[in-house]
C-alpha cells in the first residue's frame, strides 16, 4: 500500500467515524423525545376520557335531582300558589297523605281527617283542628311531650304566647302522668294582653338552665270575641311615669343556677317544681320543712304556712303558686351548704331596699303600664331602682323602675325581680334536702 493510499484509508475511516458519531446521539435523542411525546398524549387521553366520566355522572345527577324535584317538589308548590289556604306541608311525593316533611326540626304530618295538621319534634306532639289555629283570649290545646330517661331533654317544660310583638303569656306546661315515653296533656291558654297583630305564635320549649331548646312553634290566628270582655278592653295608657331622677352606674346581674351540681338536690328540686305545677299541697308541705321560717314575724310550720297563704280554704286559687313559680323560674344558687332561690346574684354593695332586677334578654321597659306603652328602651340583665315611692307607681302584672339613665318606665312583673321579695333557702334536716325558710322582707 502507498503512502497516499494508506492516507485516503486513514481519512475514510475517521470521515465514517465523525459520521457515526453526529448522527447517533440525533437518533437517540429523537427515539427519546418520541417516548416522551407518546407518554404525554397517552396522559392526556387519560385526562380527556376522565373528564367525559365526570361529564356524564353530573350530567346523570342534575337529570335526577330534576325528577326528584319534579315528583317531590311539584305537588308542595302547586299547593302554594292554588291560594286556597292549604299549606306545602300537607302532602308528601305524588300528593300521599301522611308522608311527613320537615322544616327546622318540626314535622307536620296530615292526619286522617284532611283538615287537621299534627306538628311535632323530639319533645311534643300537637294535634291542632287546623293551621293556623283560630283562638280568643282563652284557648286549649291538646298534644303528647316524652317523658324518661329517652327524652331529648330533662328540662321545665314551658309555653309562651307571643304577637310579633309582645309576650301575650306564658307559663308552665301541666303535670303529665309519671309514666316514661309520650304521655298526653292539656294545655289551657289565657292572654294577658291583647294581640297587637291578628296572627302569633303558641312556642312549646324545655327550658333548662336558663337555656331553651326543643322549640315547637304553632301559628295562631287571633279571633276577637264578639260580645266577651276582652273584645272590649281598653288598655291604659295614662298612668303617670314615676319622676326621672339623677343617672347612676349601670351594672350587670347574673343567673347562677347551680341546682344541678348535687345529685340529691337537683331530684329534690324537680319534685318541688312538680308540687307547684301541680298545685300539690300535700306534696309542697312534704318538700317543706315542719318548721319552715315563714316571716320575720316568727310564724313557721304547716300551720302558720296553710293561714298565712289560704291552703285549706281555697288552695288553687293561693298565690303561694305564683310566687314560688316565679322563686324557683332562674334555678338555685349555692351558698355555702345551703341553696337560695332565685339564683340571682346581685353586684356587691347593691341597695337592697331599692333595687330591681330585669332578668332577660332585650326585655322591653315601656312609658306606660301596658302592651300598648311606647317602647323607651330595651335591657338585658339589668340592676335597676325602684322609684323614690318606692311601689307607689307599680301596677297589677307591672313594676315601675328607674333605669340607669335616670329615666323612669315600666316592666311587665315576670322580668323583675326584686332581693327582698319571696325567696327560698334549702337545707339538710336529717340527712334529706328540704325548704327550711320562705320569706319576703328584711
């Protein structure tokens, strides 16, 4: 071989070599970015057929959410706009009675008599002719509240009457029988007040602490009495204000309710509530002591108790009930070994003499003694005084006060109360929880 020829070979070899060497990393970086092409549109067709799937679940869910409203919903408006009365409450799916539909925990239910409405919840059942219910300044009611261990609540059970505007009454539900489950009651209703508004609402609640729950509301439609009393009250609004006088520091009061916390005590208190629900004498004697603290005055026992508050003349008609409805209405508070009612802690160094205590929430002090007084203001758990005339101006289911503001006005007498008026003080007499004292003054 020559020199020239063993010089071409040399330069054949190396061109190859270059050649090789610029187009393989080509090819393998093309192979490479093929892979990674076919990767992402193999991921995006995933994508796109998982979208199609979700497509057509919702696609498929909004079809039946329409038929469900159509058969369910459909019946309950065409109700509605017939504007014959009937409410979307008396039907269920394709117009069958007695299918229930519920609203904010309340259920009405169609009976068998096609007029009637039954509306109930956890604690009460109500059987009303129809809804709204019509009533005048007395009414009944008639309905089932559970009662044992399985109810949703160990709480007072209450009632209360109420415009729009005003708390036209209100009160304690009647005893039960003692039995567990739904157990019947009747309930009777006298207003108070006369409605400001045709319509209003009859509220059944547990109350428990202080604190409501289990409400079941009842539209009212008030019907005016031809020919009764009430059709001709005329409420007066021109009882004088007391003075104003000098404004003083506002404070607070507070409701200490603490019967709960013994075991004994509290079952104790629920069969006192019980006594004085059921108007019991004999079972209010049996949660008193024989030697019960009765006055200042020094009269104590069953005797003094039954002369002193009519209970052998004409029991039902005591005012005993009231009075220690309204004692025991905020609880008991402890002291010591003792427990007082009402649980109402007053600010130290309070005036004992004079002062008054709306205990409530937005309770309405008004210019006159009466549902149609002008609002001044509204109080939530208020220290307030009596006038300088101390009573001189409360009147029947009033009390006049003086507001931090110097301003005077009037609260209807539920709201108020006042230190020195009737109390309870319980203690152990042999081992057993009892009233000892029940007592009004200093």
């Amino acid at each position: 071989m020559s020199t020239h020829e063993g010089r071409d070979h040399w330069q054949e070899w190396i061109k190859n070599q270059l050649q090789e060497v610029e187009v393989l990393p080509r090819k393998e970086y093309l192979e490479e970015s093929m892979k990674v092409l076919l990767a992402t549109l193999h991921e995006e067709r995933r994508k796109v057929r998982f979208r199609k799937r979700i497509r057509r679940t919702l696609e498929g869910m909004a079809v039946a959410a329409a038929a469900v409203a159509i058969i369910y919903v459909a019946p309950q408006l065409n109700n509605l706009l017939q504007g014959d009365g009937s409410t979307a409450l008396d039907q269920g799916p394709a117009g069958q009675p007695g299918e229930k539909i519920s609203i904010m925990g309340e259920t009405a239910k169609e009976t068998e008599d096609s007029s009637a409405v039954k509306l109930e919840n956890k604690m009460f059942h109500i059987q009303l002719p129809a809804s709204p219910l019509k009533v005048g300044s007395e009414f009944e009611v008639t309905g089932e509240v559970k009662q044992g261990p399985e109810a949703d609540s160990q709480g007072q059970l209450r009632y209360e009457v109420e415009d729009g505007h005003n708390i036209l009454a209100s009160g304690t539900l009647p005893s039960v029988g003692e039995g567990t489950g739904w157990q019947p009651f009747v309930l009777k209703v006298k207003l108070e007040q006369k409605p400001t508004s045709p319509n209003g609402l009859l509220i059944l609640y547990t109350n428990q602490a202080g604190q409501r729950s289990n409400e079941l509301t009842i539209p009212l439609q008030f019907v005016e009495q031809q020919g009764s009393p009430d059709a001709a009250v005329k409420h007066d609004v021109s009882a004088p204000l007391p003075p104003a006088e000098e404004a003083y520091p506002a404070q607070s009061v507070r409701v200490l309710d603490r019967h709960e916390e013994d075991q004994a005590f509290s079952s104790y208190f629920k069969l006192l509530h019980k006594a004085v629900q059921e108007r019991d004498v004999a079972a209010l004697k049996k949660a008193m002591s024989p030697e019960i603290y009765l006055s200042f005055g020094g009269q104590k026992g069953y005797r003094d108790l039954e002369e002193m508050w009519k209970l052998k003349t004409n029991p039902e008609a005591s005012p005993i009930w009231s009075e220690l409805e309204k004692a025991l209405k905020y609880g008991a508070k402890k002291d010591g070994e003792y427990f007082r009612a009402p649980a109402i802690e007053l600010p130290a160094g309070t005036d004992e003499y004079r002062a008054r205590a709306i205990v409530g929430s937005n309770v309405n002090v008004r210019s006159a003694p009466s549902m149609d007084g002008k609002v001044i203001e509204q109080v939530s758990n208020l220290l307030v005084r009596m006038p300088k005339d101390l009573t001189k101006y409360d009147k029947p289911g009033w009390k006049a006060v003086i507001l931090p503001s110097g301003k005077p006005g009037y609260v209807a007498a539920e709201y108020v109360v006042e230190p020195l008026g009737y109390r309870a003080v319980f203690g152990k007499v042999d081992g057993k929880w009892t009233m000892i004292t029940w007592i009004a003054g200093d």
